[in-house]
C-alpha cells in the first residue's frame, strides 16, 4: 500500500507512530478490552512522545501538526486498537473549537489548560444552559462524553430552550460528576461516560460569541469527521492484514484458504475500502490544512469510513469461519469496535442526513 502522496516529515510521524502502536498496544489491545480497563499509563506514554494533543500550537505545549498529519497518526493507533484511538481523537475533538480563535486570543484565554491537561472532554449528547444574570447555568441530568471519567476539563456545546441557539463553554472538573461508563458493545477501553452537568460559570468561560455553538460545530466537524474516518480506516486495515494472514495459515481440501475465490474477493474488497477510505480521509484533512471548510468532504470521509469498517471486519469474521465469533481470535473484536465506532457521534446514519443537506443546500 503505497504512501507516496504523503511528504517525508508526515512518513516519519507515520513510522514512529506505527512502531510504538504495535509495541505498546496491540499486545495488549485484548486484554484491555476484555477487562475494559482505562490503559491510562499508555497515554502517560503516548504524552511524553507528545501524540496527546498534536494539533495544538507549539506556544501551549503542541507539535502543531497540520490535520493530515493527525490523522496518519490515529489510523496507525486505531489500526493496533481503535478503543484506544479513540481516545486520541476526543482529545483533538475537544479542543476543535478553540483552535479557530487567533493565537494571541487563544493563548491569553486558555494556555494553562492546553498545555497542562492531559485529557479533554466533549459531549456527544444533549446538555442545555440557560441565563443567570451575567452568568450561564450550564446543565445535564446524564449526558454522554467522551473521556467523562478521566477528563481534567471539558469543551461543551449546550443548547439553550428559550432562545433554540447553542453556545460553547469550558468546563472544568468540578462542574461535572462522573456517573458510569455508558454501555456498549465495543470499544471497551475506551472513556465514553456518562456524566452530570451542574456548573454556573461566567463569560470568560464561553468559547467564541453566545449563540455561536452551531457555527462552531459545522467548523470542528471539518476537524473531528476525518479523525474519525481515519481510525475505522484504521479498523479496515487491521481487518484485511489478520485476514491475509490467517487465509494463508488455514488450510481445506489440502490447499490455504487463501486460493479460494470467495475468501479473495472478500479480501480484495477490504483492500478497496481501506484505500478509499483513506484516501477520503487525506483529501478532506488537506482541504482543511488549506482553510478550505468542506463539509461534504468531511462527511463523505467519515460515513464512507465508518460503513466499509463494519463491512470489512464482518467479512473478517465470515474468512475465520467459527474461530471468527471467539474472542480469543481479534476479528470478534473489530467487529464489535466498528459496530461502535459507527454509534459515535455524528452516526454514519446521520452523516448521510447531514451530507443529503449539504448536497441540497449547495443547489
């Protein structure tokens, strides 16, 4: 699979980052998603080598990558473990909307929390605010986050009833309590929790404008969505090289599977999802290191992504035969994780309905 397209410095990131992801973490992948154990000393890791926040500035404690860069990287993670990547990309979601403000601005605002918190939290469910004199009411009986549990500080995107407009705010530890780990069927290891909002904060802890939160939204789609993409590209790789080793190891009616017509097709169809879905993923990365916003690419990235993963790790199942449903095999695990993955939030569902609009609204 050739990564010709891709510039020297980005390939390094790329090398560097696939050499500690199956040192570090597919040899434990397994086990952290049968005991859905949080891999925090991994991230502890993957910090010092400075992969937490790698869109950030270098002035707050970033390597400044572009996005294209960033996503190179969460395909090389998700590729060992998508739990675990995704994790990586909460924190660069999380901090999507602050990076469309000025340095100057952004550095006064909120250097201390870019360059001394490990992990950032967004919402991925409904929280409400409302006014209270000059302050805001920012609240939730049970919203989902990603990194709930473990986050120092969280991005929020509230919705506001009497008004029907959203606005950003920053949230901090003590405004939230953790509840539970939402359930779900994969992504075991990851941090997507459940947690209750009760925070009256001030103005200078809104992001942008009030009533701002809709605009700020459309904007870091065009940073989550290829994130995204770029880990169930990730999931659609791993599936095809388990399977292309696991084809040649089986053997029936005194030949690898790997010569049966059915088994290659089904491998030679992952191979095609893998590379459209990345090559998605770059263009629509690239369009946004170049100031362009296009949602369509974004979304046409995410949704093309999330739906080849979950057909490519079925057919991954289907090559393994009865092996394919045991979790002592990985294919049982990708299965599940890009089930899940297609659950995150914007859903491939929802990235049609939002792609059909974009379309329509162009017209």
């Amino acid at each position: 699979m050739s990564d010709l397209i891709l510039g020297e410095e980005t390939r390094q990131f790329q090398e560097l980052t696939r050499n500690f992801a199956q040192k570090e973490i597919a040899p434990k992948a397994h086990d952290w998603d049968q005991s859905k154990a949080f891999p925090e000393a991994l991230f502890a890791l993957a910090a010092e080598m400075g992969l937490m926040n790698v869109l950030l500035p270098e002035e707050v404690g970033g390597l400044g990558l572009p996005l294209n860069d960033a996503c190179v990287i969460v395909e090389e993670i998700a590729a060992a473990c998508a739990a675990t990547a995704v994790t990586f990309v909460a924190n660069l979601t999380a901090i999507a909307p602050l990076l469309f403000f000025d340095r100057q601005s952004r550095s006064q605002r909120f250097s201390d929390l870019l360059s001394t918190v490990r992990f950032c939290g967004s919402n991925m469910s409904m929280v409400n605010y409302s006014r209270k004199g000059d302050d805001f009411h920012v609240f939730a009986d049970k919203a989902t986050v990603l990194n709930g549990e473990h986050a120092q500080w969280c991005v929020i995107n509230a919705y506001d009833a009497a008004t029907s407009q959203r606005t950003v705010f920053v949230l901090e530890r003590k405004d939230f309590d953790f509840l539970e780990q939402a359930p779900r069927l994969g992504l075991n290891c990851a941090d997507i929790a459940h947690v209750k909002i009760a925070a009256v904060v001030s103005k200078d802890r809104m992001v942008g404008e009030e009533n701002s939160g809709a605009d700020l939204s459309q904007r870091a789609l065009c940073i989550a969505a290829p994130m995204l993409a770029a880990c169930a590209a990730g999931v659609t790789r791993s599936a095809l090289e388990h399977s292309l080793r696991y084809s040649k190891e089986r053997h029936a009616f005194g030949q690898s599977i790997s010569n049966f017509q059915s088994i290659a097709f089904m491998m030679a169809d992952m191979a095609r999802y893998h590379q459209a879905s990345r090559l998605l993923t770059w263009r629509a990365s690239r369009l946004y290191d170049t100031g362009v916003m296009d949602r369509t690419a974004a979304l046409s990235a995410w949704g093309f992504a999330a739906d080849s993963a979950m057909s490519a790790a079925t057919d991954a199942v289907q090559i393994f035969g009865g092996y394919g449903y045991s979790k002592e095999y990985p294919v049982e695990k990708l299965m599940r994780d890009a089930k899940t993955l297609q659950m995150l939030a914007p859903t491939s569902f929802e990235s049609r309905v939002e792609l059909g609009r974009e379309l329509m609204n162009a017209r």
